[in-house]
C-alpha cells in the first residue's frame, strides 16, 4: 500500500507541476503549514527601525533594579514569577520601547485608514498590526537570529499540535476563482522533509485528526483574485502554535482571515485579524522567563503594554480586549486524506487535486 | 494491591523472582543480579522492581545532571547530599541569580536527613555492580553503578516509591531528581521499558512501540497476509536467540524467527512515526505491551478527550492536575509535598496569596466510600487551614486524593471537560514549580 501511495503521490506531484489544469478533477488543493512568524516589518538597519535602541528592560535587568541586595526567594524570585500569572497584581513600573516608523505589514483590518495604521511595503494604506508597535523593537522578535521567532518556527515542523492544514476547494483554478471554500484541519503526519532534511517538500499526505482535532476544523469562505486567495473574516478563528515541547497554545483572533498567494506547490501569505490579548499574553509565556530573558521581555510589564496598545473589542468598562495583528505563514501542498478514506484498505481516496 | 506487591517483592527476594513470580501477578520480571546481604527486590505498581533495603525502603540514586547554570547531583562513586541545613539558592536556573535566601529555615532540613544514605557497615564487601564509598564524615555508604545509595523519608511502607521518580524528567528543566534504583529488567538485546501513566511500556532499541494482535494463538502468529504485513513489521529474532523466560521465538517460516513475550508473537507498526507511540493500538485488535500495567487510578475517574490527547480527570469530567517543585537549592530538595514550604506553591496558585489560591486551584475530594488503591494513588486527610496533611479523622480536616502522596488538583479556569487550561502554569513550564496534567496519551 505504500509503494503504491508513493508512486499516488509522485504523479500528482507531477500534475501538480503542470499547472493547475490538475485542479480540475477535484477542484481542491491542500496545504500544510510549515512556518509561521510575527509580521513585523524590519530593515537591516536596527537604530532605523528602534531609534530607541531595542527592549531593556527584560527579568534580569528588572529583578537587578528591584532586588539589588537578593533578599528572601519567596520576596524575590518568586514574587516575579508569581507576577507572571497574576499580571493585574502590580502597574507596570519600568519603561518600554515601541517601534517607530511608518512601515507594517499586514491587513487593513477595518477597512479604514487612521492615524495609527501603518502603510505596506507595497504601499497600502491603512494596514492594522498594533502588534509591530510593541514588539517590533524586542530582539527576540527582529529575524533571522530572534530567539523566539527562529525556535518558535522551529516547532512548526516538529510538533503534532501545530500540523495545521488548509484545505481549499470549489476551485476553477489557481489564478482566479470566485467563490471557494476553506477549511482548517489539523493534520496527524509529519511533514515530508526535502533531500536537505532542513525544507518541507510539496507532495506529502497528511490524515485529518478527527480524533482530538475536531476542534480545530474551521470554515472560511473567500475568493482567488490573480493567483492569492482572501478569505472574509470569521468572527473567532483559532490557529495552533506551540512554541515549547508539551506545552499545547492557541491564537485565538477575532475576525481571522487569510491572505495567501497560491500555486501548485505551495501557499504564502497572512493570516490576520484582532489577537485576543489574553490569549496572546498565554501563547507567549507558555515560553519561560527564562527564554523570555532572551529578547529582554518581561512578562508582566509586557502584559500592561499588550493591553495598553489593545485596539478592538471593548469590554463593558470600554478597555480594549483584542489587538491587530498578523502572521506571516507559508505551507506547501499535501494530499489530505479524509477519514472515510483513511478506512480504506489499499488504494485510498486523496481528495486533493492530483492526475 | 499493595499487599500482593509486597508478597511478590519477598518472593523475588527470595530468588524465586524473575519470569515465573512476576509473570502470576503480572509484574516485571528483572535480572537476578548479586546484591549484599540485607538488600532485596520489591516490585513496584509505578517504578516496577526497585533494590530495597531489609525494612523495605526503596533505594534512590541521585545522578549528577546538567541544570540551566550549573550541575547538581552525586559525581561517580562521591556523594554531595550532606548533613548540612542550605540557606541560600544556588541559582541553577536561569535567570535569577544564586544566593536568595530559602523559606521556612527554622524548620528546613539537611539533605541527608531527608535523604539518609544507606550505610554499610565496615565490614560490608562489594558485590557485583555494589561498591562502597566513603563520605566526608568518613562513614561508608552503599553505591550501585558508582552511584551513592539514598532512602526516602517520604516512605513508609515496602513498596512505596513516593521520594522520586524519574517519570517527568525533561532535560535541565526539571530539577535534579533522585531516581529509585532497580535491577536491569529481564530483556533480550534489542528491548527496553520505558515507564508512563499507563504502565511498563515495552519498546524496541530506539523507543519505538512494540504491540501484540488479538488474531495470534499462543507462540503462533497469524499476521501472514500481505495486508497485515504492510502494517505490522515483526519483530525478528536472530539466528543465536534462544527462549528464556517470558520470552521465546515463533518461527515464522523457515529461518524467520520472531520474537514473543508472554507467547504472543511482537510487532512494530508501519505507520507509527514517533517513539512510544499508541497509534498502533487503535488498529482494532492491537495493543500496547506492557511488562506491568500502570497503578490503576481511582474508579471514580474518568478520562477526557481534549484537543492535546486523553487527560486523566475527576468524576465530573475535570483534567486533575499534579504539583511538582524543586527548589534551587544545591540540594535539589523537593517543595511539592504538604511538609515542605507552602511559598512555591502559593507563589503559582494564588500569587501568594491563599485564598486566591484555593480558590483557583481545588483538591481532589474523595468520596466517603472511596478507598486508597495503594501508595501511587491514595487518600490522604489534609487540614485545609494549613494545607498540611492531618490525622485520619482529624476535626475539619478533608479526604483528598493524593498521586505519589501529594495531593492533586483541578483548576477553577476549566469550565468543561477537556480543558485543560492549568496544565503547565508555573516556573519552567510547570516543570519547576507548577502544576501539570496527567496526559495518558498526546497527540
């Protein structure tokens, strides 16, 4: 059965190639994702981005200010790990470094262009990622060498839990389709490596997690516009990412949408939307105050910002819950295997698009 | 349970042990290894056979490991669990610094008072992989593989193994832990066992599961199709293997000899790509293999499909949680127990604060009628004024269930079943200081 899996795939690798006339007898194509990264725009040139220099006041820098002379643990050391936590505990007390500039990336979320949005790359106006305003100048965020966004990614790859899988169908073709359908998955395989074992090549299967993944299967309607699928927003959208072994988190956006330029053999782009700030404050101390030392971010000071800097969704008392943001995601095209097919014995039902 | 552990620990004592013993009350079987005069074996429900001592303490070694800064734990064949009272944190982890002052000293303990080393006498003779070393007070103690031998105040019975277990370690997060010393378990070359939740788990060299099919007879296998055999890969034995205990050899076909254990024939699953995993056992009439299985845990307790795998929880559907803690001491003493200091734990449930933390973080009420199932999994009367453990009986005090003796907790922050929003809250991802799941199986 595996051989004949293998020599399944090869040939719809090699349809795929073609061109998206494979496209035509399913009218579906899957990807898997493969890395994810904060979108914040950077130059090379660091004192550009962060006149300001980058964040300085991380655990280390602020337990030396607070607890020069040491003093009792439960004082000291655990009164700031308590305080991860407990954030509400304690106002923010050390000062914090914004990224300045005019650059961002992302989505023009509310379809507006206000004084605090940022312009493209490309030079679209009113793009939306608040997100870039605080985490912009923490070196553990500036790519290649960021300590978070390079480990972070690295857990894409390997971890079961992040395996999550877009699968796109009612597709006329690659470049333009008007009305498709997206579907999130979480895949059950690892991704199939290249011939360098560092890439992920197109063409891999992967089973659809019914078992513990259910909730993770999401719904989104969109369009493919010149070859990049934009989907509209769902209102609460979640995206895995575990960015430490057994340590399981979610993103959880409001009104998440996807942005993603397509071909056969792989799929690039965005995925934006409103981060719910408590969610996000989760997702980023699954990492320790250890690792969190890294890029100098104190937890709990970063959390009055992360709330400071919210910009959607306002709670009873008019405090913003949510803040723009976006990812940066690639995946390269897998065969998703259905449950109903995954029961078959011997040749198995791929829906993806392939001979 | 605990009193059939015991029988079967003084069975394999006395050399009636391996296959035969351990095979009738389902244990590990193990080596017969020379040991010292005074030394036996005990069977365990968690850590399967461990050395003991003649009252039935389970034997510890503390293996020197690689913290974030630093190394603590015994060097080969020298011991650095001393008589004295530790004061100060040595700053192992990253990022605080060493030299914070340690809780409760009016009442904290040395090492060796916690952990008393096993000491021979002077006359005492090596034995096999038994050496002696000399401490610094010049007193001798026993060391197996050049590791100094220590017993835990923590246990009270023969067979409890409640000092420490190396079930949860991971890397240099965790802290140095002591670890209960055992004979090497009966294996042909090629096996290994791996300890989880649910039991003894029989792998191969590179930790890949090892399953058994309900369609094998006794010592036959019956997986002969092409079908099967694109699933199953048996698990081949040379040509010089012989039989010997709970293992013996299924010929396949001529000069195709597979390896059994408890007569049924073994595999390895096509499909699995990782180690340890379970995914073979959903093939209908596939299974795991286990030398032993795992301590059962309470009738009441359910298990709950989350998004991350099966969590063990309480009656009503609750992921319960563990608390593990090491302080950071040179010591590496334990903080997770209800006799030691309270600040680690209060510092991660309720940010100091008590009533927040019982509040957030509930103890495991038992039933009137439920009753302990053995040392892994028991009932313990804990006073909730103090969060001290109290007197069977005890005015005011609460019956809580207890894993390894330390009670354990659900989270206010899961509202239904399957959530398991606790799990890794704490230093180090819980692993330090805080509170972790009870995962069955992950993704």
């Amino acid at each position: 059965m595996w051989a004949a899996l293998a020599v399944t795939s090869l040939t719809a690798s090699m349809a795929l190639a073609d061109g998206s006339q494979s496209i035509a007898a399913t009218r579906t194509i899957g990807y898997v994702t493969t890395d994810l990264h904060w979108a914040f725009y950077q130059t090379a040139d660091v004192d550009k981005d962060c006149p300001q220099g980058l964040a300085g006041y991380g655990p280390r820098e602020t337990f030396k200010a607070l607890y020069p002379n040491g003093g009792p643990v439960a004082n000291t050391q655990l009164a700031r790990e308590s305080l991860k936590f407990f954030p509400n505990d304690k106002q923010m007390q050390f000062p914090y470094i914004f990224a300045k500039g005019n650059i961002g990336v992302g989505v023009n979320l509310d379809g507006k262009v206000g004084p605090n949005d940022y312009v493209s790359p490309t030079g679209e106006k009113g793009i939306d990622n608040a997100l870039q305003k605080v985490l912009g100048c923490n070196a553990q965020f500036r790519q290649p060498e960021g300590q978070l966004q390079l480990f972070g990614n690295k857990f894409v790859r390997t971890s079961t839990w992040n395996r999550t899988l877009i699968e796109i169908s009612n597709v006329d073709d690659l470049s333009n389709s008007d009305d498709v359908a997206v579907t999130i998955y979480r895949g059950r395989d690892p991704v199939l490596l290249d011939a360098t074992g560092e890439g992920v090549a197109p063409g891999g299967t992967q089973r659809i997690d019914m078992r513990w993944g259910k909730p993770i299967i999401q719904h989104l309607k969109g369009k493919i516009v010149d070859g990049v699928l934009i989907t509209e927003p769902i209102k609460e959208g979640i995206y895995p990412w575990a960015i430490y072994n057994d340590v399981p988190t979610l993103l959880n956006w409001r009104d998440m949408r996807l942005k993603l330029t397509l071909t056969p053999e792989r799929a690039d782009g965005l995925i934006a939307g409103y981060m719910d700030v408590e969610s996000y404050y989760t997702w980023l101390t699954a990492w320790s105050t250890h690792h969190l030392s890294y890029g100098r971010l104190d937890p709990a000071e970063f959390y009055w910002t992360l709330r400071k800097m919210a910009d959607a969704y306002p709670n009873e008392k008019g405090e913003m819950t949510a803040i723009s943001s976006a990812l940066t995601v690639n995946l390269v095209q897998a065969f998703i295997t259905h449950p109903e097919a995954d029961a078959m014995e011997g040749g198995r039902k791929v829906t993806d698009a392939r001979h | 349970m605990r009193l059939i552990a015991g029988v079967t620990g003084i069975l394999l004592a006395l050399g009636m042990g391996s296959a035969a013993a351990a095979e009738s009350s389902v244990r590990e079987a193990y080596v017969d290894v020379p040991m010292p005069p005074g030394f036996k074996v005990v069977s365990t429900e968690l850590e399967g056979p461990v050395f003991a001592d003649s009252r039935g303490r389970t034997l510890y070694k503390w293996p020197i490991v690689s913290l974030r800064n630093g190394y603590a734990g015994d060097p080969k064949d020298k011991s650095a669990c001393e008589d004295v009272v530790t004061t100060k944190t040595g700053g192992y982890m990253s990022p605080y610094p060493g030299g914070l002052g340690l809780p409760d000293l009016d009442s904290r303990k040395s090492c060796v008072a916690l952990w008393p080393p096993v000491v021979a006498q002077a006359d005492a003779k090596p034995v096999g992989d038994w050496s002696i070393i000399k401490r610094s007070d010049g007193t001798l103690q026993w060391a197996y593989g050049h590791q100094p031998l220590y017993t835990s105040h923590l246990d009270q019975s023969p067979g409890d193994v409640l000092g420490g277990t190396g079930l949860f370690r991971r890397g240099g997060d965790t802290p140095a832990e002591r670890i209960p010393v055992g004979p090497p378990s009966a294996l042909p070359p090629g096996f290994r066992i791996e300890g989880t939740l649910n039991g003894r788990m029989l792998v191969n060299d590179k930790r890949y599961s090892i399953y058994v099919s309900d369609a094998d007879a006794p010592d036959k296998s019956n997986c002969t199709t092409e079908a099967c055999l694109q699933r199953w890969l048996p698990v081949l034995a040379p040509e010089t293997a012989q039989p010997r205990g709970e293992w013996s050899i299924v010929q396949r076909s001529l000069g195709v000899r597979q390896w059994a254990f408890r007569k049924q024939p073994l595999y390895t699953y096509m499909r699995d790509t990782r180690a340890m995993s379970y995914d073979g056992g959903d093939e209908p009439g596939w299974h795991n293999v286990y030398a032993q299985p795992g301590p059962a845990y309470p009738k009441s307790f359910t298990v709950q499909n989350t998004t991350y795998g099966d969590v063990l929880a309480e009656r009503n559907g609750k992921t319960v949680y563990f608390y593990t803690c090491g302080d950071d001491s040179a010591d590496q003493l334990s903080c997770d127990t209800l006799d030691s200091p309270q600040q680690y734990r209060m510092a991660i449930c309720g940010g100091g604060d008590w009533a927040r933390c019982h509040e957030l973080w509930h103890f495991v009420p038992a039933a009137a009628d439920e009753i302990s199932q053995g040392s892994v999994w028991s009932i313990i009367s804990v006073d909730p004024k103090t969060d001290r453990q109290a007197a069977e009986g005890q005015a005011g005090a609460v019956r809580v269930w207890a894993f390894r003796g330390r009670p354990i907790y659900t989270y206010s922050g899961d509202e239904q079943p399957g959530e398991f929003r606790g799990h890794s809250m704490g230093e180090w991802q819980g692993r330090r200081n805080g509170f972790r799941a009870f995962w069955l199986r992950v993704i």
